[in-house]
C-alpha cells in the first residue's frame, strides 16, 4: 500500500505522502480517488466510476471531483494526471511499489548466525516437545461503529457509544485483543468507505474488508445494526474473517444488553487463549441462517425471509424465536393460518427459563394481533372474542414478568378490541392505562399508538374537536424525539378517519405528509406503507 508516484512516497494506509520536505496528510477522498487511479494506471478512470465509488450513495456535484484532482497534482506535479475531457483521468506518472529493505537485513543476518537460529529453534522444539503446551494468541478483533436502524433522537449515540461499549467491554471480558475505538475512527476517517456526509461505513466489496483489516491490522472485523423498539431490541451482526463471513444475531431490552448478548458469545466462541478463528469448526449454522431470515424479513422480502427462517427452524435447538420470526413472515404474506399454528406451538412449549416464559407471551400477542387485523368479517365477533382470551392471557404473563412494555401493548389491543366492539368507556380506561405505562420510558413516543386509538374513539362518537387536540397530541409526542416512523403512523391515522367520512382531498393531503416524510428518511417499510394506503391495500403488518 505504499508506492513511489513522481518521487513522492504515498502511504495508502496511513493517509500521507512524503517528500524531502516532510510528510503531507492527504484527505479521505482524495486518497480514495488517487486509490482508484493507482488500481487502474494503465487505464482511463472515468468520471462516472470515481464518482459512483468515491462519493457512494450520496449525490454531489461534479465539482468535488474536479477539487481532488488539483489536490493530487499539487502533490504529485502537474502532469501527473492526464485530463481526457469529458470521459475521465489517468495517471501519467510511473507507479513503483516501494518495496522494504527489512526482508533482505533478514536474510543476511540470517546467513551470519544461521547456525546459532538453528541451536535456537532446536531447544525449542525440544521443550516444547517435554511441556507439551502451545500458546497460540488470541485473534485480534476491531469493531465498526454500530448501524442504527431506529429512527428517533432517543439513539442518536448509538454508533459512537456502541463502539466503544463493545470495544472496551470486549477488552476486559475476554482474552480477545480489541483494536482500540479512538484508532478505528481515525482510520476510517481516512478510508474511502466512510461517508462524511451521513456518517455511515460501506463495505460493498470482499476487497473493502480486507483493506479495510489490513489498515486496522485486525483478524476479525465485525459489523453491527440495531434496530426494534425501545426496551425491545435486536442486533444484528456480521463477522468478518480473512476467509469468508458469518451473519447472526441477538436480543436485549437495551442497546447496552444487547452489546452484552454479543460480547457473551464471542467471549464463548474466540475469548480463551487457545482458541483461534477457525470459520469452519466453530459456524453456528442455524444462528447465520436465522440472522439472514431477519435481514430479509426488515427489507420486506418475505418470500426469501420464509426460505432462510425455515432452514434456521430444521437445525436450530431453540426454536421460539425462529419461529416467531417465521410466523410473522408468513402472516404478512397473507397466510395467516400458517402463522398462528406456528404461534400456537410457542404457546404450547414447555420449560420455565426467562425466553421461553417471554416467548410464549408473545406468541399470545401475536395470535390476538392477527386475529384483530386480518379476521374475516363473517366470524368478528368469534374471533375479537379469541383475540381477547389470547390478549388477556399476554397481559397476565406480562404483569408476572413486570414486564411494563408488554402490558402497555396489551392494554392497547385490548382497548382496540372494545372500540371495534363500540364499547368507548372501557376502551378508553384501557387505553389510558397504557399511557401511563408508556410515560415511564426514556422513548415516550410509545404513547402514540394509544392516543390514535383514543382519537378513533373520539371521532366514532362524534366529539371531533376532541380527535383533533389527540391527534396533536401524538404528534408533539413524536415529533419531540423526531420518531419518524410514529410521525407517519399518525398521519396514515388521521387520512384513514377523512376518508371514512369521505373527505378525500383532505385525506390525501394528510397521506402526502406521511409520504414526503418517507422519503425523506430513505426507509423503504415507511414508504410501502404509505403507497399502501395510497392503493387502499392493508398497511398492517406484523413487527
């Protein structure tokens, strides 16, 4: 990664290009566009690719191009870089590796005490062979900064704090050597896979990993995404060797528990000292499967999500969450029978460790959730019936858990129950339970779905001024902590009610609201959501 350019040395690696005059740090997309033009010297690089590869996923003006071209011939002359107009640039100047003078030193000294490094590695074997021991060192592992996939101020810390809870606590937990947080960050600041402009890494190519390692002088790297909901979370997690890589992930109430589950199994799998990173002996099969079924189930590819999540089910010997997972898969492509003997299984499943306990209430959720939103209007009765005995039954394993979050969502399905049954006043006792459980949390956007449920109810029983003080209620809630997704899901709410009343125009201006804040987040659930409404076509799905 170090070449003489026109009897300027650059370092790839660490940023610089030296010259008699001392060194020069160069910055992180110039170098990144010098890269490119190094791979490809006998070659036109055109402007399309430099931009595409440089500047990924982020729209610019041919300009910045045009910047980090006269950086480099400031650096390297001016005609070390030929302009082919309109098309793109080349280098023109000789590239020479620099090769080091350490290999040949070795050598000869090796030649001088030859005989002496042969007594020497004699004795060694010959004690290692009497003590039978072998120290093999811990693989060296540098975390990325963690994604975050939830879409609130409440995490906005979550990448940086991420980082250096994982890296510091991976350090002091296990025997893993763990690439400090401070030198990950001034690395990638200089990498061409970091984005100035959002913050994020993308490693798009096998290559990017590797540079990328090589540059941290890492073993193991490994990405992370959270998402869920607040006090329910999952991440997600890639772990990258020299020779392939393996997807997983798991479970915690919080972003720091999360990190936990995380450091447990890489403590587990690498953090003694004689393990090393053996791909192949240690693959938990059925965790890579089941953490590729929820990265398709995310994107909304349930078909895929289905095939993975199955394969996970054959091997995996705890199959609750995989089946949770594959039920709600399997529901949101609309066969719903399917999903509830799945659910009903978890309900069944024996054993009384704190997973299993948290699965089957949620299976009893889930199973009230479906029967609300997918029944079929011939049955209603019977079957809101059975949403409530599946839900009143979720409420109970919740309140014995103290697990608050689950009894807010219990009372809020409940209380939809009673205002689809027209029963107001116990729907609003309901409803109102369940803000006050969401008023106790850091993220208290959770009290938007109560207060839309109880604006429906003000609006079904005619008190309008009352919908729309709820309404805005909801959305000084959400807006407070810039939940998006909360922010779209009240909006759909309010064009549901006005096109009910026939109030189209209204109801579609409501719905452009929810659609332009779609975009705007880039998060393609959201906007399938809104085009749903748009082609009155269910907008539910099960999360």
């Amino acid at each position: 990664m170090r070449y003489l350019l026109n009897q300027v040395e650059v370092d790839l690696l660490k940023g610089t290009a030296v010259t008699g005059e001392g060194a020069t740090a160069i910055r992180a997309k110039t170098l990144a566009v010098l890269q490119l033009l190094i791979q490809h010297a006998d070659q036109v690089v055109t402007k399309a690719q430099l931009l595409d590869t440089v500047w990924q996923g982020v729209v610019v003006q041919e300009q910045v191009l045009v910047q980090s071209i006269r950086e480099l011939r400031e650096l390297l002359g001016a005609d070390s870089i030929k302009t082919h107009p309109r098309i793109g640039y080349q280098l023109t100047v000789e590239v020479i590796p620099v090769q080091s003078v350490k290999v040949a030193r070795y050598w000869h000294a090796a030649a001088v005490f030859g005989a002496l490094l042969l007594a020497i590695v004699w004795l060694g074997m010959s004690w290692q062979g009497r003590t039978r021991s072998h120290v093999v060192q811990p693989p060296t592992v540098a975390f990325l900064p963690v994604e975050n996939a939830i879409l609130d101020d409440v995490h906005a810390t979550v990448p940086l704090h991420g980082l250096a809870y994982l890296s510091e606590h991976t350090q002091s937990l296990s025997a893993l050597r763990v690439v400090g947080a401070d030198h990950v960050l001034t690395t990638l600041s200089h990498s061409p896979w970091y984005s100035d402009e959002t913050a994020q890494i993308r490693l798009s190519r096998r290559q990017d990993v590797r540079q990328l390692q090589e540059r941290l002088g890492a073993e193991l790297l490994i990405e992370t995404r959270l998402s869920g909901f607040p006090q329910d979370m999952q991440l997600q997690y890639t772990l990258h060797f020299s020779f392939g890589a393996e997807q997983g992930v798991v479970f915690g109430s919080g972003p720091e528990q999360a990190y936990q589950a995380l450091i447990a199994k890489l403590t587990e799998r690498f953090g003694e000292h004689d393990q090393t990173l053996d791909v192949q002996r240690n693959l938990d099969f059925s965790n890579d499967a089941f953490a590729r079924g929820v990265q398709f189930y995310l994107s909304r590819d349930y078909q895929q999500a289905i095939a993975f999540l199955r394969l996970a089910l054959s091997h995996s010997d705890d199959p609750l969450t995989v089946r949770r997972y594959l039920a709600a898969s399997l529901a949101n492509q609309g066969e719903v029978d399917a999903a509830l003997l799945l659910l009903r299984q978890n309900i069944e499943a024996t054993g009384h460790d704190a997973v299993t306990q948290r699965e089957r209430m949620r299976a009893n959720l889930m199973m009230g959730y479906l029967l609300i939103n997918w029944s079929q209007q011939a049955e209603r009765e019977q079957q809101l019936a059975e949403a409530e005995t599946y839900i009143l039954t979720a409420h109970e394993q919740a309140s014995s858990g103290s697990d608050q979050l689950f009894i807010a969502y219990a009372l809020e399905e409940l209380g939809k129950i009673k205002r689809i049954q027209g029963r107001y006043s116990e729907a609003s006792r309901l409803l109102h339970s369940a803000l006050r459980y969401h008023q106790r949390f850091d993220a208290i956007y959770g009290q938007t779905n109560a207060l839309i449920e109880l604006a429906r109810i003000a609006t079904e029983q005619g008190e309008d001024q009352e919908a729309t003080r709820l309404f805005d209620q909801a959305h000084s809630v959400a807006k407070a902590s810039n939940a998006i997704p909360n922010q779209i899901w009240i909006w759909l709410a309010q064009a549901d009610l006005l096109r009910q009343s026939r109030q189209v125009e209204q109801a579609n201006q409501m719905a452009s609201r929810a659609r332009e804040l779609a975009k705007d987040a880039d998060d393609p659930v959201l906007i399938e959501r809104v085009e749903a409404w748009f082609a009155s076509a269910p907008i539910y799905t099960v999360n």
